[in-house]
C-alpha cells in the first residue's frame, strides 16, 4: 500500500521502517527543514527494548546509552545535595536504556530502507477520505492519493485536528510547563551530578550527557493560551514564571534559554481520546496518546505503537480496519499504563509547595516523615480509622502509655508529626523546642490549655483544630454527660465498694441513697450542664444551677432554677460539675463551696479538675465534711500512684473516661487522619496558628 507518514519523529521514523519492512511505499512527510532534535535524553523500556531488536539496531542503541537521568540529585541554593533520585523511579528495570534524542533519531533515521522517501519543510494542508483512499493536499507539493495516512505528528498533531477535532476536545493539561534550552560550552565531567534545585512549583537545573549540556525548567501553572510556534511568546513566559528568583543559577540558565534559537517549550499534557482511527487515518505515538514527559515512557509508546501498527496490518492481509482495530487493542494497555504515571512524576520533581518539598527530600534521603500518635491507652487508634492514606506516606508509632515531658523529648525528638488527644500530653515550649523535626501538632479542641501556640507558631509548627461539625461527630456531644451520670449513681451506690468486696468474696456492707425527691446543683448550665439537669429530672430530682454569667431566664428556659453560689453548694444533695476551665473557673471550687456543703453531700467532677481545690477537697472526703465524690478528672494527669485521692474509701474514681468512647475516638481519629494526609500533601487544613505556616502554602 501507498503510505503516508506525517512527521519524522521517532513515531514516524519507526513506523515508516516497520511499514517498508513489509512492503508497503512509505513517504514520511516533516513540517521542519531538518530532523528535530532539540529536547531531552529519551528512554527506551519494556517491551520497547524487545522491538527495537527486533528491528535490528538494539546493538547501536545500546552503544549510545547515556546515564544523565541516574546523575540527578536535588540541591539546595548553595549546591548542597538534598537526594538523589531512587533507582525505581529512574528505570523500571536494569535494561532499560537512556539515549539522547539526537542519537536515537539519527539511528531510525539510518535505518530507513532507500525506498522510504524522506521530505523536509512540508505538511498536510488538508486531506479527503472517500472510502477507498486520501486525497492529500500539501502545502508546497502537489496533491497526492494515498491508500492510508498515519498521524505521527506529536502533541499539537496537524492530522488530529483535521480529522478528529480541535485539540483542546482530547488534551488534558497536567498542570505544569517545561523548558529545554542548549548550554553551549557546558561540559561535565564524567559521573559528575546533575542538579536540579526546586522552590515551590517550580523547578530549573543543569543536565548534562556526552559534550552537551541542557538548561531544564519546570513549573506549575494553569492553562496559558499562546501560540506554541511562537518563539518569543514562549520565552517570556518562562521569564515570567521564573521572576524575582535569583539564587542558585537561575540568572545564567535564564540567559541561556533567552539565548536558545531553538529552545524547546511546551504544556505538559496528556492526549486522551476513545479511538486512534477514523476511515483511513491512523494516530500513533504522543498525536495518540501522549503520556508527557513526566511518565518517561512517551518513546517507548512511539515504538510499540508503530511496531503493532505495522505488524497489524500485515497480519489482517491489508485491512485497514481490522488491522487499526487490532492496533488499537493492543496498544491501549499500554498507553494507559504510561499515562499513569505521569502525575506522580510531577509531585515528585515539582513539589507544589515548602512542605512537599520537605517530604519529598525527606523520602529522596531516606528517610519517610515519622507520626506519632500520643496517649492511645485503650489501643484502638490503628482500628478505629483507617489511617492508610497516612501509613502510605509515613511512619506511624503509637504510644499506649503517658511520656512525662522529659521521657516525651526522647521519644518524640525523630517525630514529624504529634496527635495528641485532648490534654493528656503537655507541650509546653520547653518540649517544643526539644523536638527539632517536629512541623505538625493535631489537637482535639480549638485550644489546648496545656500546648504553647505561640512557642508552636516561632517554632514553624503547625497546630490544626478538629472539624466537630462533620455529621461523624453528630450525637456524639453525650459522651461525657452519660459518664458523669453513671459516675453519679456509681458514686451515691457505693457500687465500686460493693464491686471490689465482691471480687474479694464478700457481700454487701454498705446502703446509697435514692435521686428521686433530691436536689442536683449543677455548676455551668451549658450543653453538658443542660444534658446532667434532663437526666436528673428524668430521675425525679429538682434542679438548681449557677455560674457566673447563667441568667434567670437562660436557667427557666430549660426547666431549672437559678440560685446564687453560696445556695446552690448548701442547698444541693449531689453537686456536678460542668464548667469550662479558665483562669476565671480555675480553684472556684474550694474550702469555703466545701464547707456550704451538707455532710451528706456528693460532688462530682467530670469537667477539669483544676476547677476544684483538689487539697481542699482531700481534707472535707477525709474529715466526712461531704459524704463522697466522683471523680474523673485531676490536677495531675494520670493520677499519680499513691494520691491521697487513691486511698480515700468515700471516692469513686475514673482514668478521664468522659469522651472516651469508640464512637467518640472513631470521629476524632478519622478527623486526625484526614489532617495528617492534609499536611504530607503539602495543604494543611483547619490550620490555627496560620503565622506557622511558610509562605506560598496551599492551606484550607
């Protein structure tokens, strides 16, 4: 058949010889008035390495192989090695040959049979199919009839738009643009790095192969619309991208690139489109589904491609249809593969931000970001949510037990990140300053009162809040009014007494009281005072409530009556506490509230316990001034062994259980993930101290 090829690139050249091979008449027609050269070092992988020697010329390919792209390393703006580039993600495997453009070209390009006819400085001005042929028109040479033409003519592909489209119907722009220009006079010696240095989304180095040496450039941007063969448009782009950087050897790569007839510039995108044929016009190579640079698999593509074009024809006797078919089929599955790795390629030699940056040299060097998840005494942190997206990028340790704070500058000095739960770990500044890793504290609350923000914030540490209106924490707010209830009947039944002489052998010695006709106090009627007044009036009791700024109204409103201080501890059988603690709150409960008390009085506490003098109340549960409390929270947190609290026989005690259900903890572990994966992908959320944060960051 009479073929012709648009475009003598690697496609184009590749599939012409594979095509002559088989007898076809072949004229590669290439809008340039030489071959195009300019660009970066290509691989040849996989399967493509088979074709090639396949088409005899694996011998001369292999002597050209370069090792440019294995001589990367990441540098800071001094030139100081940050990483190297792993292995795994330089080659796929140890056959896998890197060759500079130039060289691969000239090779395909030898070895095009004589019968081939090579034509420079010409295109495709438009074509007809009528069923049983194309009728070409050029825009120099005379019209021509050919039985099939095949579209190698690359991302912005002549041939695509004349017979499938527009190009913005099948170009999906990843986000980023990239720059190649010649460093003349560059020559590295051999085995020496090539260096690429990064500031958030951007990218700009040295490579250098063989006598050459190239300037490379990458940055993140959204779509720009320009005309891609306009030289000079191109080139202020990249100026633009690249203003008001001066460190490292920007200035001179700049110059460079402005100096360069023939610098390379374009979007890096994908082609995606549902088939590669229409009548007789088929797409091979990036005009068929360019996987850009970023995958390193785009040569490879072109290769195969052509080899299963070719091969499909000869196999189908000459029918184009059954023959693009069979192409396509087999061709797609590996397009697809390539095309997915091209976005991963860019996070990792463009991080979008400071952040990215840091984890992406962290893992370049080693070493992974190490999370540490505090206090998870129960053990249920790694069951109760799933933290894949999380262990994916990261170490997580978790810590079953309380780290007091110098044990804690040990343990946590390699972490990166810290999730804490509520108060059970201070973080002061004195244990801020002692973990030099440390970028990301998560906290349940909007405030910790034992975290330093502002040591956190000088420290570049982030702290970020939980989001408790997400519908997981829905119903969830009864957690600790439901303990405090069932701290109270535990309290005034004397049911831990009972409980531990039954364990013991014994049996009952001892008789509570009955709630209904009794008066619950309620000190801080909020939303848990509110829930502890509805669960006393279900119960029969009469409830009374203060705080310093409840009003009569806001009191009636929910059923309660509202008495001043002084009465509500002399007049209450069971005082329960449900205040916030503030500096205002701090000790208001103390020897005098105490001595109002009845002697067959119960407090029970389970808001902080710095709200009550804890002294204080020592001395009235020992002298029987109150008849007993219950108490989940302390001033000491866990309650030290051999605390007077711990040896008292009128005090029923609980480990700081108000919040902690599986429920509760699920929701709070499921919000500490989604923060954690937030931050290593380099967007924190919900972010408190923002002056934390480097400038430039994504945050939300």
């Amino acid at each position: 058949m009479r073929i012709l090829v648009s475009g003598a690139g690697v496609a184009g050249l590749s599939v012409a010889i594979n095509l002559a091979a088989h007898g076809h008449q072949v004229t590669i027609v290439e809008r340039a008035t030489h071959l195009r050269v300019n660009g970066s070092p290509i691989d040849v992988r996989g399967d493509a390495i088979g074709i090639v020697e396949q088409m005899g010329l694996l011998h001369q390919v292999r002597a050209h192989q370069i090792d440019m792209t294995q001589r990367v390393a990441f540098v800071d703006s001094k030139g100081e090695v940050l990483g190297e580039l792993p292995g795994a993600t330089v080659n796929d495997s140890d056959e896998d040959i890197e060759i500079p453009r130039e060289d691969l070209t000239n090779i395909l390009r030898a070895a095009l049979p004589s019968s081939v006819a090579l034509v420079f400085g010409d295109s495709i001005d438009r074509l007809h199919d009528d069923g049983d042929g194309v009728d070409v028109h050029f825009r120099s040479a005379p019209q021509q009839r050919y039985d099939l033409v095949v579209g190698a003519d690359g991302l912005h592909s002549a041939t695509r738009r004349l017979v499938f489209g527009p190009e913005a119907d099948f170009l999906q722009h990843l986000g980023f643009y990239v720059a190649l220009a010649d460093l003349p006079g560059t020559e590295a010696p051999p085995g020496q790095i090539n260096p690429m240095y990064n500031y958030p989304g951007h990218l700009c180095g040295v490579a250098s192969y063989n006598d050459k040496a190239l300037a490379i450039f990458t940055f993140r941007s959204n779509w720009i619309d320009y005309d891609y063969h306009d030289l000079d448009a191109q080139k202020q782009i990249l100026r633009d991208a690249f203003a008001g950087h001066v460190e490292w050897q920007l200035p001179a790569l700049l110059a460079a690139a402005g100096d360069d007839p023939e610098l390379y510039f374009d979007s890096v995108s994908l082609i995606q489109m549902p088939g590669w044929h229409r009548g007789r016009v088929v797409l091979i190579g990036d005009a068929a589904h360019c996987a850009s640079g970023l995958s390193g698999r785009g040569t490879s593509l072109a290769l195969t491609g052509a080899f299963l074009l070719a091969q499909a024809l000869a196999e189908t006797s000459g029918d184009h249809e059954r023959a693009f078919e069979r192409y396509e089929n087999e061709q797609r599955p590996h397009a697809t593969a390539a095309q997915a790795t091209a976005g991963p390629g860019g996070d990792l030699l463009v991080p979008a931000t400071e952040q990215d940056l840091a984890v992406r040299n962290q893992a370049l060097a080693g070493r992974r970001p190490k999370v540490a998840i505090l206090d998870d005494y129960p053990g249920v942190a790694l069951d109760l949510a799933d933290w894949s997206a999380v262990q994916s990028r990261a170490d997580v340790t978790v810590f079953d037990r309380h780290l007091g704070e110098d044990e804690a500058a040990r343990a946590l000095h390699p972490f990166d990140v810290v999730c804490t739960l509520r108060e059970r770990t201070a973080l002061p500044r004195n244990l801020i300053e002692a973990l030099p890793n440390l970028k990301l504290i998560t906290i349940v609350g909007m405030d910790l009162p034992n975290l330093d923000m502002q040591a956190a914030t000088d420290g570049g540490v982030i702290v970020t809040h939980p989001d408790f209106t997400h519908p997981r924490f829905h119903g969830l707010g009864d957690a600790t009014p439901e303990l405090a209830w069932g701290l109270l009947l535990a309290t005034v039944r004397n049911l831990a007494e009972e409980h531990r002489r039954m364990r013991e052998g014994g049996w009952q010695t001892t008789a509570g009281i009955t709630l209904s006709g009794k008066t619950l106090g309620v000190v801080g009627l909020g939303r848990l005072g509110t829930r502890m007044a509805e669960y006393a009036k279900a119960f029969g009791m009469n409830v009374i409530a203060w705080s310093q700024n409840l009003t009569t109204q806001n009191a009636a409103a929910v059923g309660v009556r509202r008495v001043d201080k002084q009465t509500l501890f002399a007049e209450a059988d069971i005082v329960s506490i449900s205040l916030v603690l503030s500096e205002r709150t701090r000790g208001i409960v103390a020897e005098p509230e105490l001595a109002l008390m009845k002697p067959t009085a119960y407090l029970i506490n389970t808001a902080r316990g710095p709200i009550v003098d804890e002294g204080a109340l020592v001395d009235a549960l020992r002298t029987g001034r109150i008849a007993g409390a219950g108490l989940d929270v302390y001033d000491v947190e866990p309650l030290p062994p051999g605390h007077p609290l711990r040896l008292l026989p009128n005090v029923t005690l609980s480990p700081h259980l108000g919040y902690v259900t599986r429920e509760m903890l699920a929701a709070v572990y499921a919000d500490t993930v989604e923060a954690v994966a937030a931050w290593l992908s380099g967007t924190p959320i919900r972010v408190i101290n923002i002056d934390a944060l480097p400038p430039d960051t994504t945050t939300d």
